[in-house]
C-alpha cells in the first residue's frame, strides 16, 4: 500500500503521515526537497519507503500526467490523502485579482482538476484504495471574513460528494474532512480563533474515519454541531453578523 | 508582527513576553525578520537562558537524519528531544552518552548548555560525544564544525547557551547499552563528610553516581543522604520477558499552582525523612529501569508548580575538590539554616573541565538545589553565596541562572574573554541574544 500526499509540507499532512501505519509514502509537495528531513526520520522509524516528488497546484497543466508521473517515479498507489490549501488575506484578496485566483485556484481549480485525474488512475488500477479530501468548516457557510476561502473549499466538498457518488460502487473510498481551527503555520499570526486542535488530535480523527470509511468528517467532532447551528440561523439575521 | 506569548524557563522566573517563530524547515533559521534572535528548545533551562523578545522555536525540527548502528552514530535536528532519541535508541540497544535529568530537553538545548550527567566523573559531558554540528550562522551561512573543523565556533557553542547561532542538527555517538535497566546501589550516609568520602572511594568503579541530600538536616547530620550508583545492566542480569522495553507516559499532574503555604518546613521535614528512612539497611542494590533511576522527577508532569506562582530558582555550583568539602559544607549550612524548602537537593561529583569556553563542568563538587521565590530578601543572600563561591574558584550554572552578575560571571568563567572574541567572530552584530547574555554582559 502507498499513499500519495499532497500538500505534505502541512503540519496536517504529516502528522497524518506519522498515523498511517503500514504505508510506503509519496510526498509531493513544491520544494520538495525540504521534506528530506522527514522522509529520513520516516525511514528510519518505520522502515518504510518513501519517495519525494514536485507538485504545485497552480501547474494546471501537469496535473493530467501527474498520476503516472507519481506511478513511475514513486511506484503504484492506492490512497490519495490532499491536504494543500491556501488561506491568504480576505480583506487583501477583495480588490487584489491575482490574490483572488490564488485562493479560488489552489483550494477549489488545482485540487478539482488533480483529484479527477487521480480518481481516474485509481479507479482505472481496480485495487481497494481512497481519496481523503481536506476541507474547511469555513466552507459550510459564507462569511465576510474569509468567504473567498470559504467558496474555494465549500466548492471542493461538493465536488467530493458527487465524485463519492461516482466511486460508490467500485473500491475507492472517497472521505470528506471539515476541520475547525487547527493550531498550524497557516494559522499561527491569527487572532480570536477558539477551540484550536492540534495536528495531532485532527490527524488521529482522520485516520480512524478513513479505517471506519466514513464519508464525511468535522473534526475535532463538535464542530459538526457548532456548524450545523451556524447553518441554521436564518440569512436575514446571518447576513448583518461580523462573523 | 507575530503574536507575543508568556514564556519562561523551567522555574518560572522571570516570565517574558516574547513572539515566539515556530522554524519548521531549515530555512526557518534565520536572523534576518527580527532586529535579535535566541534559539529555544523545550524551555527546561530554569532562567532566563532561553528567553528573549524574540525567539525562534526549534520543537517542530525533530527529526532523525541518519543512523549507523556500527558505529552508533546518529544525526537529528536540534528539536529532538532526549525523549524522542531514547525511542528509537533503547530497542536498538543504545542510550544517550550523557543525560540530563530529565527526558525532555532538546538536542540543542543540550548542546547549548554542554550538558552533564550523573556519569560526568566517568564520560565528561555531551560535548565529548558531539561528532559534529551543523549550524545556521547569523549572516544565514550554513556550516559544519567539529572539534576539528571550526573548533572556534565548536567550543564557543557547546556551553554557548545559543549566543553563537542556530544548532540545526548534531551527529551523536550513542552508547551501546544490553538492557533498558540499571543497577542501582544505594548507600546511606550520616552526614557531609561521609557523603564525601564515599563518592572519593568509589568514584573510580561506577559510571553513574549523584547524591540526594536531606536538605532541612543541620549541625552533625548537615549533608547526610543516600548516595545512588548505577551501572547498565547486563543481559544476563534482566529476568524479565523483555531486555529493552521502553517507558510509559507520565500519568500524574499539577494542574493548579500550589499555595505558598503548601510546601512548609514542616511538609519537606516529612518528605525528607520518609525518603531518608524509606530504605532500612545501609546500602542496598537493586535493577531497576533507567526510566525511575535517570528521571525521576518526570513521573510528575508540571512538578514545577508545586513551589507557587512566583517559581523558583534552581541553584547549582561547582567548586573545585580542593577545599571543596569545607565550601559545599559552608554553602549547604547557610542554605539549610534559612530554612529554604528544597523538595530535591543534589550533590555529585565532577570530572575535568572540557575545551568548551563557558562550559560549566570543573573537576569538584556540584551542589544543586531549589530556591523558591517567596520574599525579596533572598537576592542578597544568593549574591553572597555566589561572592563565597567566586572565592572558591566555583562557578554558577548558566542554564540554571537567573540572577547571576555580571561581576562574579566575569570572575567565574575566566575564557569568556575568548568566548567574545569568537561570538564577534561569527556574530559580530549580535544578532543572537538573551534576557540572560543581556544581564551578564556578553551581549
Ligand atoms: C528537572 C531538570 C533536570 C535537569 N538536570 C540536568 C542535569 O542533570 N544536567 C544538566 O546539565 N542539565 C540539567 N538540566 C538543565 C537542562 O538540561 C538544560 O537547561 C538544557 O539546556 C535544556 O534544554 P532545552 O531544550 O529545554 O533548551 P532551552 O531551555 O529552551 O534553552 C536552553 C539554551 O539552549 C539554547 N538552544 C536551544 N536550542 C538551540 C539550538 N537549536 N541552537 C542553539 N542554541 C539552542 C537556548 O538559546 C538557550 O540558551 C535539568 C533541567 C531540568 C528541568
Ligand atoms: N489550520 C487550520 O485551522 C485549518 C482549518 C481548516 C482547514 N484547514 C486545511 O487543512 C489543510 C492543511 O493546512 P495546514 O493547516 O496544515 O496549513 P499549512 O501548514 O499552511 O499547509 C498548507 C500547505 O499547502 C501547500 N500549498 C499551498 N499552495 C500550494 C500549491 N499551489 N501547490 C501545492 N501545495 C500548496 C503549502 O505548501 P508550501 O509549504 O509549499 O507553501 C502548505 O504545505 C489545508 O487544506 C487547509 O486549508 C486548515
């Protein structure tokens, strides 16, 4: 078994990495050479091979080829786990187009277009696998504070429900991950976040809701219930909020 | 501009606001967002070693680099923990050369402060077991040094409590280890002198030795305690399923900060006396693992808030064997006759001096012990032990200082002269700086 990690730059991803026992690893990754450090500490505890590889997601045009790329460069693999994302500044990004298309195309465009072509690989190699798809409680509903984010991520867990929807009846296994505040560099220089997990703890939620194959995920569990009372105040009180 | 946190040392005083860059990737190592930087580890220096306004955390650069189980070389980041090192080395057959008393300091941190260990007499501290360093240097240029490549910038750093640049990562030499335990004989003794002897007769055979002392004891019984020796246990030794089981996680807490009325003479006289007496016989031996015998103190999680929100010092000196006796005897009198309330008090023996050029380690003996803070009028006092210790030839432990002046630090290190030299040398806008560099006059 190998996964493929996305994004494993990511305090996220690599703490999911540490949890997933008995895979060999595909890091892709830009810069990829700096994971050199965790591949070696990865070898070295558990024995496991693991294969470092370019990906950026803005690349659109390489994302077709990149499953093979992976397949030859890093070997066969059975589970997709994206973690990439991108937050960058609301407020900045409003009057800023290139700040808008970064948002909109790492978390919705970039991950979209790699995830179909990799559904498609894994599909097409008719083995048991999975795709684990992070997302953002922020995608649940808009707010003025990061609802460019939010489209960009609420977009990518409609596109995992319909491509779920898709794999249902072969044995890829497509797992949604809402995660609430997580205590991360893409978070670190924010003020007023409340109830932060850690990597840790959110990594841990994955990982048994993948071997549970559960479809969607909020993690840490109560941001399910904290979302969905969110969901339900009406637009017209909604909308006047400084949320 | 980052968000600023509270940091402390380990014994909660002085507290500082400070933004704290949490370095992820080599690259994070850099002096160049913040006009001064500190290196910190795990924050388990006790003073004000590891606090500045603006520190780079080094806890996210915890992995292992490489391994050679020829030769039990290991390369890791800084940010591995003495912990995290025993995971992998114990079920390999290896241990840390040299440990500090607790399990969680970093690499780095270790190295910065030149650590020692209860086997100093025998293997000297970390130093001697350091391969090579790899360092981030102020003006962002990576380089290697060793006691052969660089051994300026070498024995500036280890003992350098982080003033001369980031320690990305260090080759180890661990050592080979047949079990996970240790025997352990423990002597009784009836006071000071005795303490002393028995550390001068068997100094010599053992490799791990450290006095626990009955610090509320005066008069003929001042210093009397139990003396622990240890050895690695042979294989043959262990009639257990498993030769090399490693710890569990440490399941008591302090949640809250003691009242400062908790920990009275009257509690410590009885914690004193029921550790003093808990064993019957004058000495006894024992195989225990090396989770109880090196890290006792971290079986409590937080154990620090036991001495109250205004924290403590830990005092810990060195002064050298001639005349030391007498001086360790005067210091520990005065000590125990203010009635101070030192849960853990610790004497033990020293090897000599390495090259390392604020290196702590002297060939004597080394007294350490904890200072609550609770009234003001304990600074003076202190000053004066320290002006008795000047006098000895001693010195203060800089990781453990908070209070030291700049005056009697001049005294007690005589290569600090060097030390600025090479520090000018690799860094000669100070970009690396502490609360602790600042107050003794190094920065
Ligand atoms: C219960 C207890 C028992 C102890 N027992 C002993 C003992 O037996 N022997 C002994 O010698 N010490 C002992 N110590 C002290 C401790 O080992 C040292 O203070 C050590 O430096 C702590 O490491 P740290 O990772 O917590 O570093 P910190 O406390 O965070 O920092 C200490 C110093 O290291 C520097 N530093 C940290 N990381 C780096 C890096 N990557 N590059 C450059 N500089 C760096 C910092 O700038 C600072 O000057 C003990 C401490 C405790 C709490
Ligand atoms: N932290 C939170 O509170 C939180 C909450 C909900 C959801 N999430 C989501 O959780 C995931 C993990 O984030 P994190 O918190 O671990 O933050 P992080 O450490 O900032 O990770 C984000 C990662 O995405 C990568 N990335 C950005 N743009 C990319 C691109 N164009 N191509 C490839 N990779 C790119 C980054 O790589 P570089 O290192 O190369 O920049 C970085 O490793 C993200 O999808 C995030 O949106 C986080």
């Amino acid at each position: 078994m190998r996964a493929l990690v996305l994004g494993a730059k990511s305090a996220i991803a690599q703490a999911i990495v540490e949890r997933l026992d008995g895979y060999d690893f595909a890091l892709a990754a830009r810069d990829s050479e700096e994971l050199a450090p965790f591949a070696a500490d990865l070898r070295l505890k558990r024995s496991c091979a693991v294969e470092l590889i370019e990906f950026d997601a803005l690349d659109t045009d390489a994302l077709e080829r990149f499953p093979h790329k992976v397949h030859d460069q890093c070997g066969p693999f059975d589970l997709v786990v994206l973690v990439f994302g991108y937050l960058g500044d609301q407020r900045a990004a409003e009057r800023d187009t290139t700040a808008m298309a970064r948002s909109l195309n790492v978390n919705f465009t970039g991950a979209a277009i790699a995830l179909s072509h990799l559904a498609n690989y894994l599909e097409e190699s008719g083995k048991a696998g999975g795709i684990i798809g992070i997302c953002s409680v922020a995608g649940d509903r808009g707010r003025q504070s990061n609802y460019l984010y939010g489209a960009a991520k609420g977009g990518l867990a409609i596109f995992l429900q319909g491509l779920r929807n898709r794999l249902a009846s072969t044995p890829v296994h497509v797992l949604t991950v809402k995660p609430g505040f997580v205590d991360t560099p893409m978070t670190q220089d924010l003020d007023g976040l409340f109830l932060v997990a850690s990597p840790a703890k959110v990594a841990d939620d994955i990982v048994r809701a993948y071997k549970k194959k559960k479809d969607v995920l909020y993690t840490p569990f109560f941001w399910r219930w904290i979302m969905l009372i969110i969901k339900l105040v009406p637009e017209r009180v909604f909308k006047k909020l400084k949320l | 501009m980052a968000k600023k946190t509270t940091t402390s040392g380990w014994g909660l005083y002085p507290r500082v606001d400070a933004s704290v860059r949490r370095a992820h990737y080599r690259r994070d190592l850099r002096t160049d967002d913040e006009t001064s930087v500190l290196p910190q580890g795990s924050c388990r220096s006790y003073g004000d070693a590891c606090l500045h306004d603006h520190v780079v955390s080094t806890l996210p650069l915890k992995h292992l680099l490489d391994f050679d189980p020829e030769q039990g070389l290991l390369r890791a980041e800084a940010g591995v923990t003495i912990e995290d090192l025993i995971r992998f080395a114990v079920p390999r057959g290896f241990f840390p050369p040299v440990t500090p008393g607790t399990k969680f300091p970093t690499l780095g941190g270790c190295i910065a402060a030149d650590v020692h260990g209860k086997n100093h007499h025998a293997d000297g501290s970390i130093a001697g077991f350091v391969e090579d360093l790899e360092m981030v240097l102020a003006d962002g240029s990576q380089v290697h040094c060793s006691r052969h490549r660089l051994p300026d910038l070498f024995w500036a750093t280890l003992g350098g409590m982080g003033l001369t640049g980031f320690v990305y990562a260090a080759t180890l030499r661990l050592k080979k280890i047949s079990s996970a335990y240790i025997q352990q004989r423990s002597i009784k003794t009836a006071n000071f002198a005795e303490t002393c002897r028995i550390f001068a007769e068997t100094q010599q055979q053992c490799t791990y030795s450290v006095a626990w002392i009955d610090s509320l004891k005066k008069g003929r019984q001042l210093g009397r305690g139990l003396i622990l020796l240890g050895e690695h246990a042979p294989a043959d030794q262990i009639k257990k399923k498993e030769l090399f089981p490693l710890h569990a996680g440490s399941r008591l807490d302090v949640p809250f900060f003691f009242p400062d009325f908790a920990l009275n003479t009257w509690s410590m006289r009885a914690f004193n006396t029921l550790y003093y007496h808990h064993q019957w016989s004058h000495s006894s031996t024992t195989t225990i693992h090396y989770n109880p015998y090196f890290y006792p103190l971290d079986m409590v999680h937080r154990w620090n808030r036991i001495y109250g929100r205004k924290g403590f010092l830990q005092y810990q000196v060195v002064v050298p064997f001639a005349d030391g006796e007498e001086i360790m005897a005067d210091v520990l009198g005065r000590i125990v006759h203010r009635g101070i309330p030192s849960l853990l008090t610790v004497l033990k023996t020293l090897g000599p001096a390495n090259e390392g050029l604020l290196s702590f380690p002297i060939a004597g003996y080394t007294l350490a012990l904890d200072i609550p803070f609770r009234n003001t009028d304990i600074m003076p006092f202190l000053r004066e032990l320290n002006k008795s210790i000047v006098d000895a030839k001693g010195r203060v432990y800089l990781a453990k200082d908070a209070i030291l002046e700049k005056e009697d630090f001049a005294a007690m290190y005589p290569k600090l002269e060097e030390f600025k030299r090479v520090k000018r040398l690799y860094d000669p806008e100070h970009r690396f700086r502490s609360r602790q560099s600042d107050r003794l006059g190094i920065t």
